[in-house]
C-alpha cells in the first residue's frame, strides 16, 4: 500500500490538480484504487502546499462525472431487455423483480443517484441501473456531479485538515463500508430466503398429489 500511496502522490505532483482528477476517474471505472485513499491523499498534497484544494476538489468532482458517465453508458448498453433474459435464466429471480426495480428506481432513482454517490461500494455501481433505466443524461450528470462533490469535499477537506494523519479518513471510511455490506449481505439472504419458502409451499402441493 505504501508503493500506491508513493505512486498516487507523485502522480499528483506531477500533473497538479488534473491528475487528482485522473485517478477519481479511473477508480470509479476500475475500483481497486478507492476513492477513500485519494480523496484524502489530494487533501493532505494540498496542505503541503503542492495542490490548490479548491482546484483538487473541481478536477476530483470531474473525474467522478466522467467515470459516472462510462458506466452509465455501459448500463444503457445493456439494457432492460437483456436484464430481464439474465434475469429469467437465474435461479430465485423473478422477471418480476425487473419491473419493481424499474418501478422503484422510478420514485427514487434521483434521490439514490444522489446519495448513493456518497456510499463506498454503491458511488460507482449506482451509475448502471440509471442507463439501464435510461433516467435523464442531464439529470443523472447532475445528481451525479452534486454527490461527488458532496463527498470530494468531505474527503479532501479532512486529507487537508489532519494533515500527515490522512490515513484516518481511510480507516473510518472502510468502517462505513463493512457496515454496508453487511446491511447489503443481510438483505439478500432474507430475500433468497424468502424465495426459497416460497417456491417449497408452491412445490409442496404438487409433491403431494
């Protein structure tokens, strides 16, 4: 981790504020990088005076966008059509399920986009089910660019603030993020196990007779 955190921070004296940006981008395609190890790393370049924060914020916000953007692209590529005919080939999912994710993201995608943009493990995934239900390109930019900017400036203000002890961000970010996978792990075990209940009471009266 180390050699990243070297590599992150000599990408960043190199190219200033765009390369802050640069590495957002690529972490919201490609998530190895998180963003709770540059967002906080751009802050504490910034307090050692080789970055402008204001600026750091900006190209990090862009960077969010474009990456966003990649992915909703490839949601919109995909389809709801070809979703639906994963969706029938998988064991416990119903074509159903298609139609109230649709009808829910409906209601709430803007609210979901928004926030969801401020959630480690969802900020980049949310961006697939907006082109998969094909929401607005300017309002998903929109909503997309506010929470990332939201979040940036979270992040970055306290790499800024601590200084040389920016490492904290990232450890009560990864805390947040166990939390939401456990929530997340939870939910889809009580949904499969709702499904497999039912699919024995449906099975049930057949085997009887």
């Amino acid at each position: 981790m180390d050699g990243v955190t070297d590599w992150i921070v000599s990408l960043m004296n190199a190219l200033g504020s765009p390369g802050a940006g640069l590495l957002v981008a690529l972490e919201s395609i490609f998530p190895p990088i998180p963003s709770e190890l540059i967002l906080p790393l751009a802050g504490f370049t910034a307090s050692q005076g080789t970055l402008n924060v204001v600026a750091a914020v900006v190209w990090t916000t862009v960077g969010s966008l474009v990456g966003a953007l990649v992915l909703y692209a490839l949601g919109a590529k995909v389809g709801e059509e070809r979703l639906r005919a994963v969706a029938r080939r998988m064991p416990l999912v119903r074509e159903s399920d298609i139609d109230t994710v649709d009808g829910w993201f409906e209601r709430h995608g803007g609210k979901a986009v928004f926030f969801g943009r401020m959630v480690p493990g969802v900020r980049s995934l949310i961006s697939i089910p907006a082109g998969v239900a094909r929401m607005p390109v300017a309002r998903f930019a929109l909503l997309s660019s506010l929470g990332s900017l939201v979040w940036n400036t979270l992040l970055i203000s306290a790499g800024y603030l601590l200084g040389s002890q920016w490492s904290v961000v990232e450890t009560w970010v990864g805390r947040f993020q166990e939390v939401v996978v456990v929530l997340a792990v939870v939910a889809v075990a009580v949904v499969v196990v709702r499904r497999v209940r039912d699919h024995r009471r449906r099975a049930a009266p057949a085997g009887e007779g």
